[in-house]
C-alpha cells in the first residue's frame, strides 16, 4: 500500500523525552517524533501520529455508521448569539474563545456544537416523518484551559467525534441512547483501550444524565468509585454511596468548652465520640453568595454536587476574611442562627439525631444540635463526596477507588437545546413537539494518548495493528547489493499486499535501528542482513515477542502477511 523510507520520513526520534513529559504516553509519543509541542495545550502531528489519527478516525467512522448515524460538518466559528439563545454564552465559562469579527460581531471557536446541531434541526426537520435522525462529525474544538496537562489528555486545540441524535419521545431515545452506547464499546474495543462505563456529572453540556467511559490508568485526572460487589460505577464528581448510622444523641443544647480545639479529628478526640456524632460546617460561594454548608463529620462536601444543588455556574471555598466577614467563626462555626444566609444540608444530618456542632464561638461547641428542632436549611440535597471505604448505594459493599481518563461522554440531553431554541417538529396531529435528544463525544487524540498509555513496555510503543502508524518495520544491516535486492523484494511484496511499511534505510548502527523499531513500535519488525542472508535467510520479530525467529527470504513476505494478520487477533 505504500512505503516510507526513514531517511525521508519528516520528523526524528528522540534518545530522551522533556523533563515536563510526565506520562508514558506522554513521553514515548515526543520521544518517537509524532508529536511536536507548539504552545502549551497545542500540538502538532507529524506524518506517523496523523496516519495513526485517520486509522482511529475510519474505526470511529465506521462504527458510528453502523449505528445508524450519517457524516456531516459544521463551522467551528459560531455567532455568540446561538450561545445566548441556548444559555450557555456565560454558563460554559472562561474556557470559550471568544473573538470579534471586523464588524464587531461577537464569535465564538466551539468547544461543542449542541448550538449548531440544534440550529440545523429546525431549519431542516420539519415532521415527525423525518425522525429519527442521526448525525455525526469529526471535528476540532477549542477550549481555553487554564492548566493544559497530560500531553494530549488536556489541550486547547482537539479533534472530537461528536454525534447527535433526534427522537421523536423517550422510548425512541432509548433506542438510539443503547446504539450509540454500543458503538463506543466497539470502537475502544477496536483502538486497544480497555473502557468502564460510568455515571457522570454532565457539566457544561446538560441534560437529564450521562456517561463517561473510562480508560482506567493511575495517570488518570479523574477518581473513579467502583463496586466489586455489585459493578456499580461513577466519577467521583457523581458518585452516590450509603452514609451509614450517625453516632448521634438526643437531649437539650448543651455548651461545652473546647479550647483550641478547631477540627473535627480534635473535636471527636476531645470528646472521645467518633466522627461521625460531628456536624462539620464547610463554607463557600457559590455565584457570588456566601453559602453555609453542613455534612456529617467523617464526610467531606463534594463541591459540583453542591454547585449542581443550587443550579450554580461557579464555586469555591470562602476565603478567611470573608468567613469572618459572613459573621461566622471558622473552626467553631454553627448552623444555628445562621438565617437568612443559605444553608444546604447533606441527608446525613437530617435523620442524625443530636450532633456535636460549633458554637459560633471561639473555643466552644454545642452537644446534641439537631436539625429540624434547632435549624433548618435552604436546600437538602446530597452534597458528600464518595471515597474508597464508604459504603455502596446499591450493595452496601466497600467501594473502591481508581484514577482514570475520560475517552468517550455520551449524554441523555431530553429537551435541553429544543426548547429554549424552539426546536420543533410537527407529530402525526399536527401538534408542534419538541425532539428528545442526546450528544456523544469521543475526543480522538486524546484517544490515541491512551492507545500508546495502554500498549508500551519500558522500550516504546506497541502499537495495535487497528491503529499502527505502521504494519511493518524493516531494518536492513550491511551495504551491498543483496542486501538492497532483498530489501526490495520483501518491501516490494508487502506494500502489494497492502500493508504499511516503514524500512529504515538510514546509515546507522544495529543498535540505533533496534531501539528506534521497539520506540516506534510497528506490529513486525524483519530484519535484512548480509550475515542471515549468506543463508538465505531473515528475521521477523512480532513487537510483543521476545526472541526474533530465523525465516527464509523466500518465504519472508507470506511469513509476515501472516504475522500481521494474526497480530490483529491480539
């Protein structure tokens, strides 16, 4: 199919990777010259790194078109008043681009195209007749990180797969939600990468729910909450779990003096009762308003289940002088009395009984503070943070903990673009009604990141053949003219046969050659030299074998058909 020559390929290996890579992939995919830093979170892909690109790009293509959806494309520029009318101009934050044309029309460079695809409903859908409809795209995106990490994990320039489709109502939905969910299974499962579905906070998208499907890694920037026992799981974002019995006891308020006794570990030891018969007060803002939030001592608040609480855009702590400004006193800080400022209380407080909460006084503490005789809140709502050790939702089993990368996010959006775009449909009575619909993303570099992290040893990538930049990599040893010759012949052979060759004809040293081929790992390397040549013979070496074997020159092209193929059984 064709043949690349090392000497000409553009782009060279590295011995050593920058001292900011601080991945596997990360680093292995500098060091092989695929990928070339142009500015923080943006990349450039060198020929290899962009053939492995289109390798995944076709295993997406034909798995989205096996569910049903048909390619399109959309602008990556787009009028901000799209994003005013669906709500997001503000709520998607900081990350937008935003820019200004030369008449002084706002745009924007889309992170995500449910504005886009939303707009070309109603400008094209018209009846019920023409659902369901299904469409999908490879296109780039544009965030504007703060912190872009990881290599290719968290960039601001990204090509993303992104599909969507439209229902006719929510039974229809679940049909196309369970191929789309299929799909992504197929498609990680052709790249290599293993993946677990789980439950998802959905973020700036929206919608009713949603899941991400997770390359387990330790490089991972998310923490993931799974069940052993029952197989349940979620990102820690949203992860649900049982609170279990408070240690709690009735009575009156009753003060006790705590001298320098400011956290709930100090607390729980002073009075000699376990965490969990503490209150424990956590303070943030929340849009702007100071927001008083009360859990169970042995459970830390989960800040986006308290944003997502109060249908908020941004949270953080309260900094010390604005805990002092909101009149409440950090370390002994109590919920009584806190009216009218907003209280949002965890369930685990609710049926707790009488707690051990601050005073709202420096060195003092209230015993049996109990929530609906002493206090009461602006919102009830679970707001704990799941950790490894807490027990399961659903089982009531231990769960465990695991850092991961998102590959895939698919999300049931319901009605969350159709109606405040007016996205309609006429139905069989000629009723106007609005689609169900949902949006999937799979970010396809970041995909290939995880495809190098997943297949590596401590001497380079072993590629997949679904997405090798390269089937087989060709080292010829010696000069001379049989040497050439035989080279040729099995290069020739194989590139008639349709396989992807690399042959590294650079004047190097064996070991230079060797280690470059375990670097760039292509699924065979052959090995051409005038000494195995004396007998008519050559070396084929699968990537993940140890030992090369000896095979005649004659037979060496079938040999490595034959290798490939079953290399794509692996």
């Amino acid at each position: 199919m064709s043949i690349v020559r090392m000497s000409a390929m553009f782009g060279r290996t590295l011995r050593e990777a920058p001292a900011d890579a601080d991945s596997a992939n990360h680093q292995l995919l500098l060091r092989s010259g695929l990928i070339v830093q142009l500015a923080a979170g943006v990349y450039s892909f060198l020929p290899p790194a962009w053939r492995t690109l289109r390798k995944i790009e076709q295993i997406i293509r034909e798995e989205m078109e096996h569910a049903g959806s048909q390619e399109l494309r959309m602008p990556a520029i787009q009028p901000r008043e799209l994003w005013e009318e669906s709500g997001r101009a503000d709520s998607y934050g900081p990350v937008l681009f935003n820019l200004q044309d030369r008449r002084d029309r706002t745009m924007v460079l889309a992170p995500t195209h449910e504005e886009s695809v939303t707009d070309l409903f109603r400008k094209v859908v018209q009846s019920y007749r023409d659902l369901p409809q299904s469409v999908f795209q490879m296109q780039t995106k544009f965030r504007d990180e703060p912190r872009p990490r990881g290599g290719l994990v968290r960039v601001r320039e990204f090509i993303m797969k992104d599909a969507y489709t439209f229902d006719v109502d929510d039974e229809a939905f679940q049909r196309s939600y369970l191929a789309m969910r299929q799909a992504y299974h197929n498609i990680f499962e052709r790249c290599g990468v293993p993946v677990v579905a789980v439950q998802a906070d959905s973020g700036a998208i929206g919608g009713k729910q949603s899941e991400e499907f997770i390359f387990l890694t330790e490089i991972g920037e998310d923490n993931i909450i799974l069940c052993p026992s029952c197989g349940y799981a979620a990102n820690q974002e949203r992860a649900e779990f049982a609170r279990g019995d408070a240690a709690g006891s009735d009575g009156e308020l009753e003060e006790v003096t705590t001298p320098g006794v400011a956290t709930i570990d100090d607390l729980a030891a002073f009075l000699n009762v376990p965490a969990s018969a503490t209150a424990k007060a956590a303070f943030f803002l929340v849009d702007g308003q100071p927001t008083f939030a009360v859990i169970r001592g042995d459970l830390e608040v989960n800040e986006l289940k308290l944003l997502n609480a109060l249908d908020g855009l941004e949270v953080r702590p309260l900094l010390p002088e604005e805990v002092e400004a909101a009149g409440w006193v950090a370390g002994y800080a109590s919920p009584i009395g806190v009216a009218p400022a907003r209280v949002v209380v965890d369930p685990s407080i609710v049926d707790a009984g009488g707690l051990v909460a601050g005073a709202n006084k420096i060195d003092v503490h209230l015993r049996h503070v109990t929530y609906g005789r002493d206090y009461t809140a602006s919102v009830i709502a679970d707001i704990g943070l799941a950790e490894a050790g807490h027990g399961c939702a659903q089982c009531d089993s231990a769960l465990e903990m695991r850092r991961g990368i998102e590959l895939g996010h698919i999300f049931k959006l319901g009605t969350r673009y159709a109606d405040p775009m007016d996205a309609t449909f006429l139905d069989a009575d000629g009723e106007r009604r609005t689609p169900i619909m949902g949006c999937y993303g799979i970010g396809v570099e970041r995909l290939m990141a995880a495809v190098v992290q997943a297949n590596h040893d401590e001497f380079g990538i072993v590629w997949p053949l679904s997405v090798a930049p390269f089937d087989v990599h060709i080292v010829p040893l010696g000069a001379g003219d049989e040497v050439a010759q035989a080279v040729q012949q099995v290069t020739d052979a194989l590139s008639d046969a349709g396989l992807h060759v690399l042959c590294d004809d650079r004047d190097e040293r064996a070991g230079v050659k060797f280690n470059d081929a375990d670097l760039l790992g292509a699924p065979l390397r052959i090995t051409i030299g005038a000494r195995g040549l004396k007998d008519g013979l050559v070396e084929l070496k699968p990537r993940r074998a140890s030992e090369p074997r000896a095979t005649p020159l004659a037979e060496a092209a079938e040999a490595a058909i034959a290798a490939v193929q079953s290399s794509a059984a692996v």
